[in-house]
C-alpha cells in the first residue's frame, strides 16, 4: 500500500505549482513587478529589461491616439503574458508610471481587452520623451467600447511598476 501511495504521489508531482526563479536582467530595468507573485528574482520582485519583454508573446496595433496627430504602429508584449510569466495570483493590477501616477485595473479586464506594453513605435525604441519605454495600450479600434475618457485614462505612459494585489 506505501508503495502505491507513494507511485501515486510521484504522478501527480508534476502537476504541482512551484515558484520559480527568473533569470535576473542583463540590461536597464523597464519593468518591475511586485506582489502577489510566484515567479521572481531574488529580491521577491520581477524585473525586466528590454530583451527578456521583447522574448514574451506580443501584440502589434495599429492606433491613433489623442496624444498622437496621426496613427501609429505599436509593438509590446501583452501584459497578459507578462502577468502569465510572473505567476500573478491576484485580481487587483496597480500600474505606477515614472511620475508616480497610477491606475488600477482588475486581472479580468486585461484577460478580456488583452493590451500591450507597447515598446516599439513604427519600429522605433521608445524614450521617456515619447511616452516610453513602455505605454500599456488598448486595442480601441478592435474593441470600440474601450474609446471612453475612462478607458483612454487607463492607457498610462511611462509604466516602471507593477503591483499585484
């Protein structure tokens, strides 16, 4: 009886969840990410630079914006996938730009629009000058009902931190 108690244990080990330690950044930092989190560095935080975003499954849009005079092409990771890669556990999402200026989003609303971190601009790196390096984007031409003040607000530039709650 052990034995089969202890073969069943064994199949079902792989089907357990462990935290997982991510290799840590090689360039600047973009991104952190902090919270309820089963994949991190060392520190219990994720960070992220430009390369390790750049391997995650991505998003193009193509998007014009009040900020912008013209549409543009946007290429990021989806946040979706960075969220996916973090082991997020929480529903609660708070976004922090360089600024200090933040926005909370629930998990839900990211899963349903799937926006990007945008960090290409017609193919071009983007500055803290032009909104970057990293500008969450929503895919307002594919879903219209994102086109309100409320949902425009949400598109914060400059994005440095994450915060699962």
């Amino acid at each position: 009886m052990k034995l089969l108690i202890t073969l069943f244990s064994l199949l079902l080990l792989p089907l357990t969840s462990y935290a997982e330690t991510l290799p840590p950044p090689q360039g600047k930092v973009l991104l952190t990410i902090s919270g309820n989190i089963a994949n991190s560095q060392k520190n219990g935080d994720a960070r992220f630079d430009r390369e390790q975003l750049a391997k995650l499954p991505s998003d193009t849009f193509i998007l014009h914006t009040r900020w912008t005079n013209k549409a543009h092409t946007y290429d990021g990771p989806l946040l979706s996938a960075i969220l996916d890669h973090v082991g997020s556990k929480g529903t609660t999402i708070r976004l922090t730009a360089l600024n200090d200026y933040s926005i909370v989003i629930e998990k839900s609303y990211i899963d349903k629009y799937q926006p990007i971190l945008a960090m290409l601009d017609d193919g071009k790196e983007m500055s803290i000058r032009d909104k970057g390096p990293l500008w969450l984007l929503l895919p307002q031409d594919k879903y219209p009902e994102l086109k309100t003040e409320e949902n425009t607000g949400n598109m914060i530039w400059q994005l440095s931190h994450i915060e699962i709650e």
